[in-house]
C-alpha cells in the first residue's frame, strides 16, 4: 500500500488516537506514531512532525503528563502518560466521535459497491 | 507545562523520535543511512515542527515584541531628523496637557492629606467666609462657636465635629526672643481639630480639645510642618519656642505631620491656635460667648457606616431645633417664617475647600480644553508624518512581504515604532510639564509668594500622562500603519513613477490638515475673544483713580492695639502725619479698598419698600481723606470733614447707584436711612460717583460711605495718593508711622494699580496661555501644511516636468500649487469659524462679559490663519516652479 492512499487523519482526532493510544500504559511520541500506524492497519497517515505539536498541546492542557526515561532498546526518550483529566476527555471524545459516525453513516445509507 | 519548557529538551525529544523510528527501520533490514534517512523523511519537516513548537510558547508574542521593539529603535535612529521631530511635536502636545492637569489635581482633584479624606464632610459648601451674625434663614454656610459645641453634643452621626475660621489672619509677631516683627499666617481651629481629621504630630504633639477650654487661657500653636523647616531650620528642638502675636506669647507645642496645610487649598497657614485665643488673635472682629456670631467653618467626619443623607437629616434636625433656640420663645412670625429656610446642606470635604479652585476651576477647564486641542493637532502632524514615512517605506513593506512577513506582522511592528515615539514624547513631555506647572503656579498667583500648591508629579499625574500618551499612540499611529502596509506587492515593488494607491493616503492626510486648520482657527480666534476681553476689563471705568495710589497696610491688631480710644487716636494721628508728609495729597483709612471684599448688608430707608430687584448695597467705613485718595468724585453735597465726630450726626455718602434706587426723583442730601440689624438715623450728605468695589465685572451695586470718626473700629488699609516717585514715600511713611508708634508693624505697600491688575490676573493667565497655545498650534497647523504639500509635490514632480515640458509657465505651476492650499485652507477656515462661533457661545455661559461673536477676535483669527496657512504653501510651491523639466522627466 502505498501513502497515498492512506487516509489523512481529520482535523482533531489526532488528540483522541493520542489519548486512546495512551490508554494503555506509558509511550514515546514514536512508540505512539507507531501504534496509531498499526491499530489502524496502516490505514492512518501520521505525520510524524505533526504528532509533536498535538502531544504539546494535550500536555499543556494537562490531559497526559510526560517525564524523561529510557526505551526498550536503552535509548532516552520522553514517555506520555494518561491523566485522570485526559482519561475523562478521552471518555467524552470517544462517545461523541461514536455517534457522529454512526450519524453520518446513517445518512450515507447502506454501504454500497461502486 | 509547556510554560517552563525549553526549546532545546523539545529538539532533544525530537531527535530522539528520529532515532527511535531508525532503530525500528534498521532491525526490519535497512542499511544504518538509509533508516536514519527514512525516518527523517517520515517525520516531515523538523524545522516547522520546532517553529510551530515555538510559536505556541506564551514567550512568542513577547519575544516578537521584544524584536520589534528592537528594531524600531533601530529604524527611528536612522532617522534622526524625523523622529526628534515625532518626539518634540508628541512632547510638546503631552507636555502641555500634562501641565494643566498637574495644576487641577492640585487644586480641584486631589485629596487631602489626612485619614479617610472620604469620611469629611464639610457644613455648607464653604462659599461664604467672614462673620455674620443673622439668624440662619438660608442654605447656611457659617456658624458660631455655640452651635459648634451644640452639634458636637447633639449629632448622632459623626464621629468628630470639628471647626476652623473661615478668614485666616494675616497677623504679626516676633519669634523666640527676636525683636522683628514678621508675618505670620494664623488660623483658628477648634482644639479637636487635629484628631478629627486625623493629622498627626512629626515633631512634638498636636491640639487637643483640653486646649480649647476657656476663652484667653490657651496660648498654645501647633506650627506647620513647612513654617517649621523655613522658620525654625527643622530643629528638633522647636516644641517650647515662644511666640509674642499682639502681646500674648504662645507656647509652640509640636509641628503638623509633613504636607498638610490645613483643609484650605492654595492657603497655606503658619500656625494653628486654638478658637479659645480668638480674641486675642483677632480683636476686631470676636464673639465666642455671642451665639449668633457665625464665622466658623465646621467639618465633621462621619461615622462608620453612615451615610451622608442620613447624616444631613440628623443635622438639619439638631440645626432647626437650634434655631428656634436661639429665636426664643418671643421670635416674631416674620422671624419664624424667615428661620423655617435655614438649612445645612453637607458637602463632603476629601480634597478640602477653596476659594481658589472656584476662582480658576473655569480658567483651568477651558484651559484643558485648549491644550486638549493642542494635543489633537499635534497628533494630526505626526500621524501626517507617518503616513508620508509609510509612503516612503513601501517598498521595504513590499519587499518584507514577498519574503514572508505577514501584514499583521508589519501593523505590530509600525504600532511598536508609534508607541516609542509615544513614549519618548510623553516621558518628555512630563518633564516639560514639570517646569511648566511650576511656571503656572507662579503665574497663577497673583500677590508676591506663589500659592503654597504641590504641582510635582504624582502617581495619578504620570498616570495620567501615560493615558494621554497611549491615546495619542493610538490616534496617530493606528490608521497610518493600517494604511501603510496596505500594498499591493506586485505593484509596489515595479512602482517608480505611478501614482497608484497614493490619492486615498493623500485624502487622509489633507482631511487632516483641515481639521488642523480649523482647529487652530478656533483657537487663534479664542485667545483673541479672551484677550478683548480682558483689554475691556483692563481699560474699565473703575471710578476712581488707580495710579499713584499705594495702599498700606497697618496691623495695629499685632501691635497689641485693643478696640478703644487710643486706637482711635492713633489711627487719626497716623492719617494727620501721613497726609503731611510731602509728596502726599491725602490719605484715610478704608475697611475695603478695591477686590479685599466688602461689606454688604440691607439697608432700611423711609418711603422705600424694598424688592428683590434692589442692587446690592456694599459699606465702607473710611476715613476723611479716602474719597479724595481714590479721586472719587463727590457730584452732590460735601466730602466727610473732621467735624463729623462721635457728638455730631451720624453721616453717610452714597453712590449715585444708591441715590437712584432708594430716592428715585428726590435730592437724597439731608434724607436718612438705616443699616438693617445696625446703625439706625444715617444723614445722607453726599452722593459720590458710581465705582468698581469689589471686581472689575461687577455690576453696579449701591454703596454707602460713613465716617470712622463716628463708628471707630480696627481698620487695617491706609490708602495714600502721592505726587511724584513712591520710593522715597515708602521711607518716609514707615517714619511717620514709628514717630507715632514705632511698634506699628507696617506690612505692605501696595500699589492699587496692582490690586485692580490683580483682581483680574487669572484671566490674564487665561489670555496669555490660550494666546501662547494659539501660536502652537497655528506652528503646528502650518508645518502641516508645508509637509502635505511638500510631499504632494514631490509625488507630482514628473507630472510638473511634463506640463512645463509642454509649455507650463511658472506662474501656471505656482498656481496650480497655490489653488490646493487655498482649497484646504477655505475648507478648514469655515469649519473653524463655525467651531469658534459654537465654542464661543460655550466660553460665554462660563465667563461673564465674553461675546461669542466678536467679529475682530474672528476676522482677525481668520486673516493671520489664511496668512500663515498660504505661507506655508507658498514654500514648496515655489520648489515647484523651480523644476527643471529635463531633470523632473527622469526623476526616480
């Protein structure tokens, strides 16, 4: 498969595939690049310098918090953690992101084959 | 938090990333490069990562400022010309402001030094001053020693009810054991004055109400914390010096805490002495024990929680009932219907009371708005600059743009550039108004001492320049810098001969140079209707003759003088010596002579009923020789002699005003008439010209002249009428005046011509200033001018070339320039006349005898404007002839 054809993530989700990456226990930025990349099937595009700025930004709203350690393979690296904040935000999002899809795909109608 | 966060750990997570993904790319087979390679390349661009990293950081926008504060500062040095320029304009406009607003906080704005200013609240509203002693029947504005003892009793609502005589005395006495006498100011308080208002000691201790007692007993006087450092050289040592004022030594017991200066601003006393030495301090004009002698100020300060309503119900209440105390069981009907008005209304006290800041607080609120003018006209002038900078600097703009500034990016930077000017102009500019208000004081102050007011520049004076000057940042720098970088950067950048995207910058530039033009106007023609006005006032019949007259003031009260025959005798020899020593054509002594107040009572006169439209009468107790000091011509009847005695007739002289209104179509010689409340059986044996009493804008008011002779009393005025030089007289009167009693302390001689200059000096100052404000602003308005057209010009050098290439004269080009400037010019000269109409009309409801309308103040206002404006023009028009086609063909 080449990039081309992978989605390119809509506006916003980036925050909640961050959170719920997260949810599972402590990751660096490219341990979390890499798990979006495969839960997803490779079916995500993340651009890695676009990850950044987002785990910035959760960070300052003290949905994760993040510390300095060392990676599996003894490199350092700086590891995100879910907050009790970013667990609820995470909750919130996921519901909301539920039910726009399933709306939206109600007024798609019925999948059909081009 | 990001907050704390440095970029250098975010690149170290960064790079981190990249080594982490080559790590993952190499077990999966990659070569060690080719992974290092392709996880760059997955990640994207690092570089905008960081930036957008940065931009997000709550450093960015202050890291920006910072820079392009920088770089402003940078750009305003290179060019220097321009930017004193911005900075002198800016400084001279804030500075002016500043200066005026210095002088109002002192006088009308700021606070009092004392506790809790805001719990002050003063009985009446302090606009009378002296002694009466009427029952209240009024609004009620003084009262006596007994009432204040009364509403200290009785009021619920206070915390403190305190009180200080509405007169200071200008009194004399000698310091420690000195033998000169000197002036020194005294004021009367009650002796819980100090605590009521929260004023403590800095050297010693202050009054205390067990030092207000019993009348006579009290010789003790807290000095002024400034008395003290000029008087007493700051000793530390001051509690205990004794103080000899007419013949009684009072103890000095401490000194007041630094800057309070009583609760009169603009008067400044030397000494607080207890209300219980009134008759020693004053021996003219005394009453404690009288209860309806009313000449005190009272000043309470409310109780916590209370407020002023419900404290002036509770006064007014305790006030009736004191009334109808003092009106007694036998008052008439006419005397209880007269008391049923009295009335106190509270007015509250924080910034104190003062006579002077109902004297100027007019002048100084036109005077704002004068300076307020100034300052718009110098905003005008640097936005203009501005706007022809940004027109010069497009092509940088341009330039900055194509290579990725944004246009918000530039605003900021150009906002940045206008509040640096600003700044520097205002930080200028409060110190131009420094010296400035100094100045003002000094001009303000009409007698030899400047007012005691503190015009240094406090916290809400640099507040307030600051807010002027950010104003005036916004006004002048806004709508330049959104103009300025409004480029079209194709355009601008190939740009060299068109004229594109300049005709809208130059509409902006000349509406504002009318308004310029029109202000100014109405400014030039403002000063010209202050200026006739005072001219007027100046060369007003005051009916008498005020040159070659000194007044001279004898404080026999200091002296040790008491009310009695020997005064009496002395004040007749003194008037005999003076009027014998050569050069001298009379003298007699007045109660009032020109602009010290007066006198006024009703009068009572037979076959006359009075009516509310009767003038007012003003009374004058005079000596013999005074009517003929002053020149005041007797038309009817004969001038006092020195056989109106205490054994003959009382006698009178009124004024033709007088005669008019209380003997209509009768000779008034030989009728008599009474002072209501006073002296019954007064025999009208002259009738003297109509004067000026008591200002030069009076209108006319009824007066009456009667001889000391008849009714003796302290009078402090001699009024002299020499021939010849004053120097010498002034030796020769303090001769006299020793050889008669060499302890007579004689204080001032005083030219009346300078009385009658004085009375009138804060229009003076008014003129003066709004004359020197003019002449700013029309400087301001014509540089203006000469800029718009210069740079009209210069963006139409090619067109010149061309016309004149084509057959043009001169004299076509000059005019073509010319026909602009009267344009503007005619444009803002209407708006100015019909602006100067419209102020005019405000100015005349504010000052009496201003006609709006005066055509010479405007005719001449709108010829110097024309005059100045078609100069300023003219400069550059004539550049514009000089063009030499060839040259203005490849111009650019």
């Amino acid at each position: 498969m080449s990039t081309q054809e992978r989605l390119e993530l809509l506006q916003g989700t980036l925050d909640l595939l961050i959170l719920r990456t997260l949810i599972f226990g402590p990751r660096h930025g490219q341990g979390i690049a890499r798990a979006i990349q495969e839960t997803s099937a490779d079916e995500l595009l993340v651009e890695h310098g676009a990850l950044y700025p987002a785990l910035q930004r959760l960070e300052s709203r003290q949905w994760i918090s993040a510390r300095w350690g060392v990676s599996d393979n003894n490199r350092r690296a700086r590891f995100y953690t879910l907050t009790r904040a970013g667990r609820q935000q995470l909750l919130n999002e996921t519901n909301k992101w539920r039910r726009l899809a399933a709306a939206i795909g109600r007024v798609l109608g019925p999948e059909t084959e081009a | 938090m990001s907050f704390g966060r440095k970029p250098a750990d975010f690149n170290a997570e960064i790079e981190s990333h990249i080594e982490l993904e080559a790590d993952r790319l190499r077990q999966q087979g990659m070569t060690a490069e080719a992974a290092r390679l392709a996880a760059r390349r997955a990640f994207g661009n690092v570089t905008a990562a960081e930036e957008r990293y940065y931009e997000s950081s709550r450093w960015a926008w202050f890291d920006g400022l910072l820079r392009n504060f920088v770089f402003g500062l940078r750009t305003l040095v290179k060019s220097p010309g321009f930017s004193a320029v911005t900075i002198l304009t800016l400084a001279l406009g804030i500075g002016a402001t500043t200066a005026i607003f210095s002088l109002m906080n002192a006088i009308l704005l700021r606070n009092l030094p004392v506790r809790q200013p805001s719990e002050l609240v003063l009985f009446g509203d302090g606009r009378a001053a002296g002694d009466t002693t009427a029952l209240p029947n009024d609004d009620w504005r003084l009262f006596s020693y007994d009432m204040l003892h009364q509403f200290q009793r009785r009021t619920r609502v206070f915390s403190d009810v305190a009180a200080v005589r509405s007169t200071p005395f200008g009194t004399h006495g000698s310091v420690a054991s000195g033998a000169q006498m000197e002036k020194i100011g005294v004021e009367l308080v009650s002796g819980n004055y100090f605590q009521a208002l929260g004023v403590n000691p800095a050297l010693g201790r202050v009054l205390n109400p067990s030092d207000d007692l019993a009348p006579g007993a009290h010789p003790v006087a807290v000095a002024s914390y400034s008395w003290w450092q000029r008087r007493l050289s700051r000793s530390p040592t001051a509690a205990g010096t004794k103080v000899n004022i007419a013949g009684t030594m009072y103890s000095i017991v401490g000194v007041a805490a630094p800057g309070f200066q009583g609760i009169s601003v603009g008067q400044a006393p030397d000494l607080w002495v207890p209300l219980a030495m009134e008759k020693q301090i004053s021996p003219g004009w005394t009453g404690l024990d009288n209860v309806l002698f009313q000449s005190l100020y009272i000043v309470a300060r409310l109780s916590p929680g209370v407020t002023l309503a419900q404290a002036g119900a509770n006064t007014n209440l305790v006030f009736e009932q004191i009334v109808h105390q003092y009106a007694g069981p036998k008052a008439t009907l006419k005397d209880l219907e007269q008391i049923s008005h009295a009335h106190i209304q509270l007015t509250s006290a924080a910034a104190g009371l003062s006579r002077l800041r109902r004297q100027v607080a007019t002048p100084l609120k036109i005077l704002m708005a004068v300076v307020v003018a100034v300052l718009l006209i110098a905003c005008a002038n640097v936005a203009n600059l501005l706007l022809a900078r940004a027109g010069v600097r497009r092509r940088e703009f341009a330039l900055r743009m194509s290579i990725g500034a944004t246009r918000s990016r530039l605003v900021r930077q150009l906002l940045v550039e206008s509040s640096l000017l600003g700044l520097a102009g205002g930080g200028l500019g409060v110190f131009l108004a420094w010296g400035a208000s100094t100045l003002l004081v000094l001009m303000v102050s009409a007698g030899p001492d400047p007012l005691p007011l503190n015009v240094a520049p406090d916290l809400s004076v640099l507040g307030f320049a600051l807010a002027v000057t950010m104003l005036t940042v916004i006004l002048f720098g806004t709508v330049p810098a959104l103009r300025g970088t409004r480029v079209d950067l194709s355009s601008s950048l190939k740009e060299s001969r068109g004229i594109a995207g300049t005709s809208a910058r130059n509409r902006l530039a000349r509406s504002l140079v009318v308004a310029q033009v029109a202000l100014s106007l109405t400014l030039v023609a403002g000063a010209g209707l202050f200026l006739r006005v005072l001219s007027n006032l100046e060369h007003i019949d005051t009916g008498f003759d005020r040159n070659h007259v000194l007044v001279v003031n004898v404080d026999a009260g200091s002296a040790g003088y008491q009310d009695d025959a020997r005064l009496h005798r002395t004040m007749l020899r003194l008037e005999d010596r003076v009027s014998a020593v050569p050069g001298v054509q009379a003298a007699g002594f007045a109660l009032t002579v020109f602009a010290q107040g007066g006198w006024g009572a009703d009068v009572t006169v037979p076959g006359h009923t009075a009516s509310d439209s009767d003038p007012d009468v003003d009374h004058n107790r005079v000596g013999v020789g005074y009517l003929r000091a002053m020149r005041m011509p007797i038309l009817l009847g004969r001038d006092f002699s020195s056989r109106d005695t205490l054994g003959s007739p009382d006698v009178a002289i009124i004024n033709e005003t007088f005669a008019r209104t209380f003997f209509p179509g009768i000779s008034p010689l030989g009728r008599t008439f009474s002072i209501a409340n006073g002296w019954p059986n007064l025999q009208v044996i002259g009738v003297v010209r109509d004067a000026k009493y008591i200002s030069l804008q009076e209108k006319p008011y009824a007066a009456a002249f009667y001889p000391y002779a008849q009714h003796p009393g302290f009078l402090e005025n001699l009024v002299v009428r020499y021939t010849g030089d004053p120097g010498p007289l002034v030796r020769r009167i303090r001769q006299a005046t020793a050889e008669i009693d060499p302890n007579l302390p004689i204080a001032d001689f005083m030219p009346l011509g300078q009385m009658v200059n004085a009375s009138v000096q804060s229009r003076r100052v008014v003129a003066k200033l709004c004359t020197l404000f003019a002449i700013l602003a029309v400087l301001l308005a014509s540089i203006g001018i000469y800029g718009v057209l210069s740079y009209a010009i210069s963006r139409r050098t090619n067109e010149f070339g061309i016309r004149m290439a084509l057959g043009a004269v001169r004299r076509d080009v000059l005019w073509m320039v010319l026909r602009d400037t009267l344009g503007l010019l005619a444009i803002g000269v209407v708006a100015g006349v019909a602006m100067a109409l419209a102020c005019g009309r405000f100015v005349e409801s504010l000052v009496y005898g201003v006609r709006p309308d005066d055509p010479v103040a405007i005719a001449i206002a709108v010829l110097l404007m024309t005059a100045v404006g078609l100069f300023a023009g003219w400069l550059p028009a004539r550049r514009a002839t000089r063009i030499d086609p060839m040259r203005a063909l490849r111009y650019e």
